[in-house]
C-alpha cells in the first residue's frame, strides 16, 4: 500500500472516532474479560487475539488525535506511528479472526461495545485498502450485479421456477400491495433452494399475500461486512425504495444473521429517516403465524434435536424464544446446549469471516468450543436459522467427523406443515 | 403399467416403497445425472449400489465420503458462484441420499435423491442455459415406472 492510502485508513480512522469510541477507550480497564467471549482467543490462546488488542491502530489514533496527552507525544516525536505493516498485520485481527459476534461486547464489564468498535475499524481498514479481496470481490459484485454472489436476476427467475414447479405454488415478482416483501440471501438461493419452497407452502397455509422484488431480493449487506458505510447504504436504499414503491407493511428479513441486524436496526441509520414499514425475521414472522393458528403441524422429529443461536439474531437481535416456540411444534426431543440465547457461542463464520478463504484453518480451529457443547448435548440433528451459520456449521462437522445433519428451522416447520384449507383453519384458531 | 404424470402421484408412488427399493431408485435418479459431474467420482457408489450383498457398513463408510464431497462443494458466503459447480453439489447430495443409513432415514431418499438431481438440472441450466428440469422430471417418471415394472 502507497502512503497516500497509509493516510487515507489513518484519517478514516480518525473520522469514525464518534463520541461512543471515545467513551469507550476511555472507559477500557484492561482486564481481558474480552478475551475469554472470544472463539479465536478461547482456541488459540494467543493474546493477539484479546478483541480490544485487534482494535490498537484505532486506539492510537483516538489517543493521537483526541487526548490531550497523545496529541503531547505526538508534537514531541514520542508516539508510536500507526504503519502500512501493521494495518496489513489487522487485517487478519479484525476480519479473519472476528465474525462481530458481539460475545465481547456482553461481557464487558464497563459496558464496551467492542463489535461496534471493530465495525468502525473496518471503516478505516476498507477506506485504505486493507479489506480481505473476498469481501472487496463480494462488495462490488453486491452493488454492480445485486448480490455478493453473483446471482442475477435469471438466476432468481430459475430458482422461482423450480420452487413453482416443486410446490405447485405461483410465487409473485413485484406485485403491489401485498402484506410481505421477502428478501432473501444468496446463501439459500444457491445452497438451500428449499428455503425458497418452504417460504410458499407456509404463506400459502397462513393465506397471507407477498411478493419478492426483482430489484432487491438479496438481504446480505457486504457493505457491513466490509465496513463500507456508502455500500452497506446503497443496498439498504434499494430495499427500502423497492418496498416503498411496492407498498407492502412488512419486508421480511430471511435466515441470514447480519442482513436482519443490517436492515432493522442499521439500516435507518444509514438512509437517515425511519421507514414506512416494519421490518421482521422470517422467525417472528413464522411466531405471529402460530400465535393466530395458521401454523399447523402435524407430527414430530424422531432425531433429538438441539439449535445453533445465530450471533447477529440472538444476541445482536433478541429473537431468542421464537425459534424454540416453533421448535416445540415438532419436537418433544430438544436439548439447550450449554451456551445458548444470548451467550451462545459464535459459529466462527459470520461478518463475512467466511468469504475469506485463507481463514479458514483459523476458523476450524475455533469451531472446537462449538464441536464440544453440540456433541455434549447428544443431539442427532442440529438446527439453525442462518444460511451462513449452516454451511460454516457443515464444514465444522465434517472437519470433526461428526455425523449430524443440519436443517434450517424453517424448512423443518414446512416439513410437518398439514395440509388444510385456510377457512377451517381460521375457524379452530377461534375455537 | 403405472402411470405417472405429476409429483403427487410420484411421491405418494415412492412412499410405498421400502428402504432398500428406495436406495436403489436413489441409484437411477443419480444415473441419470451423471453427465453434470465427473461420474468416476461415484464409481465406488454405482459399483455398492450393483452388489446385492453390499453390507450397511460399506454404505456408512461411503456416506463420510460423500458428505466431504457436499461440504467441498458448498458455495461460501460471498465467493463468486460457479453454476456449474453448483450442480455438481447437488449431484453429491443426490448421491448422499442414495447411501444414507437405510433403517435410519425416513425412507423417503429416493424422493430426495430426485429433488436433489432436479436442482443440479436447474444449476446446470443457469450454467449453460441447455439442461432441463422439467425433461429431468419427466425421466424420473419414466424411471419410476420402469422400477416399478422390474420390481
């Protein structure tokens, strides 16, 4: 990297220094209860991985910049200069080896929230070209084409036509005036295209109305991920003016952790003014549905089943006792791993962790704390509600040579969906 | 001869069939896919899946093969999708449900072997724009009927 990117990242760094940083570096007691939240400090034992150690550059620009004792140091040459090396060397701290699970942020015991902290350093990192090549390659691909993936509008009409073709379903492309906008990721569309059915057959029980908009199908915000505010902004607008211009109350958002935090509470922020409709993850939606009876299930689970809290749904987001209200429905046979709800453990793949591919051995080696509470649990099936997680989930088993399959929460529900007419229906939600 | 026109009949056909009928009409759903993936892959498999005597053990030691291959062959958050690739995943999962544990699964793998094998057509179709879903289907039920007709 040239200087002038050197000085780009460093003023970037010294831009994102809010009034929260600030407070937050200054409330900092060094006592490393940060660390023991972290996976890959927990796996490694390398101190390098202590989540407040992965923030030092923006440390010493806030120190630098806004103390008076730094800004001292620095007119007297004492300071220590922030280095193109050590940006290089963050990259790794701040992107590989933290997925913003935000485990840190609940232990500290001055209120810290270092997830935020490591988002606005990634700011920094982005602005001077420190970010991974996979998120940048996934980024542009997210606001050139639509999706980090690739996946173009033929793709989506491919996929529509298989999940029409397999659940005699009609599933509508910008229809006005429905209820629901969903969004979806591109992790399902292309790993998991029974998402896609799943989502028909239950709207089709429940007699409610939604559409998918041809111009913002995809939730997945790699502007979070990278720590690119203008990109994570253009792909919030773009769903916000879809849902707007479809008129529908509810967009909602699929099983993809990030993209429901990105949208429901980032993304006002970013555009700057509330919406004109509400914003849900698939599984608040799926508890409203079976809290007015248009969620009938028949029949349950034989395996023994135990559920992977996604990080940004659980802890960043509160949806916690929905999944195990509708885990309920099908099973008599569920288990709570040791830490679960808020305090679960990380799958070590989310913030865009697992677009990095050289981060992978770091990212099985982390897997280990997870491999331990699911295989004490004895649990045969393992569930989830987040794309990502599954696949980073799947490599983790694999790795460990565990056998277990993983399903998503709500294809399991269709699964066990019955088949009944909506009036008779509604007439037993009343009874 | 059974007649098979739609997925109704086709799924409510396979339910009645046992395990054992289910992992070989697994087999031919696979087959018939073969030419979206490198076939000497699953040579192994084909060769399992032609010997009556093949014992639950060899298929439990095919099925950790196979799921590596499904594993490997996932698409990573955010990496650039390779449709092509992708419906070779989907061939590996099709060739998963054909290894599955036979008195441990719901005896519903050739149905799921199908669904998987129509989805690596749909890849394959967004790769190349030549595959067909719907020309799969329609094999799958004259596949369907030809094992029921040799049963």
């Amino acid at each position: 990297m040239s200087n002038a990117t050197l000085e780009k990242g460093i003023n970037s760094f010294v831009k994102m220094i809010d009034a929260p940083i600030a407070s937050f570096f200054s409330s900092c007691v060094s006592c490393g209860m940060c660390a023991d939240a972290c996976l890959f400090y927990q796996e490694t034992g390398d101190v390098k991985y202590t989540p407040i150690a992965k923030l030092e550059p923006l440390r010493r620009a806030w120190e630098q910049e806004y103390t008076l004792f730094g800004r001292l140091k620095k007119l007297l040459g004492l300071s220590k200069k922030i280095t193109n090396e050590e940006l290089k060397q963050h990259t790794e701290l701040v992107y590989n080896s933290c997925t913003m699970c935000a485990r840190c942020s609940m232990v500290c015991p001055v209120g810290n929230d270092i997830a935020y902290m490591i988002r606005k350093m990634r700011e920094g990192m982005a602005a001077g070209g420190f970010a991974p090549a996979g998120l940048i390659g996934a980024s542009n691909r997210a606001v050139e084409i639509g999706s980090p993936m690739g996946l173009t509008l033929h793709a989506l009409s491919a996929q529509i036509k298989h999940a029409e073709k397999a659940t005699g379903i009609t599933i509508n492309l910008d229809k006005s005036d429905v209820e629901y906008m969903v969004l979806l990721s591109s992790m399902e569309l292309i790993n998991f295209p029974e998402y896609l059915e799943a989502i028909a057959k239950i709207f089709k029980q429940a007699g409610k109305t939604w559409t998918i908009s041809s111009t913002a199908f995809e939730a997945t915000n790699s502007g979070i991920q990278i720590g690119s505010s203008d990109i994570a902004r253009i792909l919030v607008k773009r769903i916000v003016d879809s849902a707007e211009k479809l008129k529908v109350k509810t967009v909602i958002s699929p099983e993809c952790g990030h993209a429901f935090t990105a949208i429901r509470y980032e993304g006002p922020n970013l555009i700057g003014r509330k919406y004109n409709f509400e914003v849900k993850h698939i599984l608040e939606v799926l508890d409203s549905f079976n809290e007015a009876g248009l969620l009938p299930t028949e029949g349950l689970e034989k395996e023994k089943l135990t559920f992977h809290d996604p990080c940004s749904l659980a802890r960043k987001g509160g949806v916690i006792d929905e999944p195990r209200r509708l885990l309920k429905k099908v099973s008599d046979n569920f288990t709570e791993m040791t830490d679960h709800g808020a305090r679960n453990w990380c799958c070590g793949g989310g913030g865009g962790a697992s677009a990095i591919e050289e981060g992978e051995p770091l990212r099985l080696k982390a897997f280990k704390t997870k491999q331990k509470q699911i295989e004490e649990t004895e649990a045969t099936t393992l569930v989830t509600a987040c794309a990502n997680c599954r696949i980073v989930l799947e490599e983790g088993v694999e790795h460990y040579n565990m056998d277990m399959p993983i399903v998503g929460l709500t294809e399991l529900l269709a699964e066990h969906l019955v088949d009944k007419p909506k009036q008779k229906l509604k007439k037993e939600a009343k009874q | 001869m059974k007649t098979i026109t739609n997925d109704k009949q086709f799924k409510a056909t396979i339910d009645e069939l046992s395990s054992l009928q289910n992992r070989k009409l697994a087999t031919l759903f696979l087959q018939n896919v073969m030419g979206l993936t490198d076939k000497k892959k699953y040579q192994q498999l084909l060769t399992l899946a032609s010997n009556k005597n093949a014992t639950e053990q060899e298929y439990a030691n095919l099925q950790t093969a196979i799921q590596t291959m499904v594993v490997e062959t996932n698409a990573r958050c955010g990496t650039d999708t390779d449709w092509a690739a992708q419906a070779e995943h989907f061939v590996a999962k099709s060739a998963l449900s054909c290894v599955k544990d036979a008195n441990r699964s719901n005896q519903n793998s050739a149905y799921d072997s199908a669904m998987y094998a129509r989805m690596a057509c749909n890849f394959a179709s967004i790769a190349d724009g030549k595959s067909d879903e719907q020309a799969e289907t329609q094999a799958q039920y004259q596949i369907l009927i030809q094992f029921l007709g040799d049963k």
